[in-house]
C-alpha cells in the first residue's frame, strides 16, 4: 500500500506527528511519503499515485491555515479513495480534523480516521505569560504512543472519527465563527519588526508564503503573512511578533531537543528502510 501524507507545520508540531506516524505506518506492506504544502504543485498527480491519503496540520481558532485550504480547494473527485486527518493544537479545537474530513468527503474521498494531538504552545508572544516548553523524554514517549495507536487504526482500516458530532461540531463553530470574522484584520500587516533586527535574513528564508523580504539591508512586511509564528520564533534576536504589547519571551523551538525547523520545508521525504 502507497501512503501519501501531504502536511503543513509552522513551528514544528505537525512535523514531528507527521514523522512519527511515517515511521508506525512504514511497513513491509505499505511505504510512506510525506509532502510539505507549502511546496506541492500538483496535489492530484501525488493523490492518483497512492492508495491512502493522510492530511496534517495545526489548528488556527478551530479553522485550518489557508495554503491547506487552498491545497484542498485544488483537489479532482477521488470518488472511495481511503484517507486520514490529523491536527494539531494547543488545547482544544472541538471539530479540528473533521471540519477538513467535511471537506475531503465532498472530494469524494472515504475519510476513516480523524485525529487531534495536543502539543506545546507556539503562541509564544501571544500567549508569554506560559512557561517555555522544555522537551522531554516523557512528552515524546506519550506522542509515540498516540501516533502509534491512531497508525495502527489506520493500518487495520479501524474507523475512529474524533470529534465527527454535533457538540464537537458546535464547540468548534464557537471558535471559527469569530476566529473567520476577525481573520482578515489579524492577517493585515501582522507582523511587527523591532528596531533590534539585524538583517540576518533568516525570517525571509523561512517564511512558507515569502511575507517578509529584504531590501537594502532593511526587512519589510509584505502583509501575506498566514500566522504561522515560524519567523517569530526563529528570528535570533526576538525581533518579530504580532503585537507591540505582547512581546515574545520563550522562542518555542520545537518539541523535541535538536529540532531542525528547516526540516518541515524539505521537498519530499520518502520512508526510512
Ligand atoms: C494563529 C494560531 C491560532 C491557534 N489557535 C488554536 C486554537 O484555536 N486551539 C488550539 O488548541 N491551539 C491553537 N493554536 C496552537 C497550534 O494549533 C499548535 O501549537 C500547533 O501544534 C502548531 O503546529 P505547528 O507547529 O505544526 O505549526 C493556534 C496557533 C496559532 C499560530
Ligand atoms: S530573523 Fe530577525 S534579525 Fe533576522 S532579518 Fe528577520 S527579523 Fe531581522
Ligand atoms: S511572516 Fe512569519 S508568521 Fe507570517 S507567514 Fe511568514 S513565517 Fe509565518
């Protein structure tokens, strides 16, 4: 079996599941390759050439990041074709991977596993008054087990739609309702650079939407940011966040010690064998 996991990860978290369920759903009898978003011309040629899709990324106010909404917007009818959602979130995101399932199953797409994975906070100008997170083995070991579980479903064709019901669907709605009200405004010129920049460049080089260039030495704000907080907490002098009145205190650099944030841009990786 050909499994395709197409994801997107601003700051890591969806990276890491991602991963983690490559490496429980690699098997002698299937192969996984995952898909960065930010980087798929043709969605439909990578769907055709596998049996299961797999969709990954983090919760935004219970709605999903645009280039996953504009991916699947670009998505023919793949009438029966197995697939699987995740996503990741801070807290709670009520209907997070069904409202995506919705969208698949109107693809034509037979949607059979649906999962959420709480992780660390990457709202770390936003949300400063939270501790920093330090990685650990006991956080890793409990996302091993919860990928481990929901590859097994999915390798037994176990259905387990999580949050596919009315009162997940309304908690839900109760977030995305303002979160799409308020969208356009938080989006506009989101980013605030500080006096302290030095130019390095780094924030241009990852930004997944190129929101931010370099001009004379001189970082300007292109106002596509999608609120992804990649910049934000990867600039090495702290110099990037959302607002004057929240400035970041504890960069969150992934959840895992040694994580490369360069990684969630890579092309393609095919399976480890
Ligand atoms: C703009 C924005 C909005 C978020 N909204 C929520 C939310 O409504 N509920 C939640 O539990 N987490 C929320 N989060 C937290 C992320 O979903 C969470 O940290 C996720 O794992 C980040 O994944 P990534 O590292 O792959 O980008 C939000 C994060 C951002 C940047
Ligand atoms: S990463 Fe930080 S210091 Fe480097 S150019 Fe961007 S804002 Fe400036
Ligand atoms: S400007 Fe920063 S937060 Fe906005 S999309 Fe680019 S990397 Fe993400």
């Amino acid at each position: 079996m050909k499994i395709a996991i197409m994801q997107f990860s601003g700051t890591g978290n969806t990276y890491y599941i991602s991963n983690l369920l490559r490496d429980f759903l690699s098997t002698a009898q299937s192969t996984v390759d995952l898909y960065p978003i930010e980087k798929i011309s043709d969605p439909n040629q990578i769907i055709s050439k596998c049996d299961l899709l797999g969709i990954g990324y983090p919760i935004y106010g219970s709605d999903i990041p645009k280039p996953v909404r504009s991916l699947i917007e670009r998505f023919d009818n793949f009438q029966g074709k197995r697939a699987f959602v995740f996503c990741t979130q801070l807290m709670y995101s009520g209907d997070g991977a069904a409202y995506v399932a919705k969208m698949l199953i109107k693809k034509g797409f037979s949607v059979r596993q649906l999962a959420h994975f709480n992780m660390p906070n990457n709202l770390t100008d936003y949300l400063n008054f939270l501790p920093g997170f330090k990685p650990s083995v006991k956080f890793e070991k409990r996302k091993r087990r919860q990928a481990e579980r929901f590859a097994k479903l999915i390798l037994h064709d176990r259905k387990r739609l999580k949050g596919m019901n009315i009162f997940s669907n309304v908690l839900g709605l109760l977030q995305r309702f303002p979160f799409q009200k308020f969208e356009q405004s938080m989006y506009d010129h989101a980013i605030k650079i500080e006096a302290n920049c030095i130019g390095c460049g780094r924030c241009v080089d990852l930004c997944p939407v190129d929101n931010l260039t370099l001009e004379s030495g001189i970082l300007k704000e292109n106002n596509r940011c999608i609120l992804c907080y990649r910049c934000i907490n990867h600039c090495p002098v702290n110099a990037l966040h959302t607002s004057k009145n929240h400035l970041t205190k504890h960069p969150y650099q992934g959840p895992v010690n040694g994580f490369r944030i360069d990684d969630v841009m890579k092309e393609i990786l095919s399976e480890r064998t």
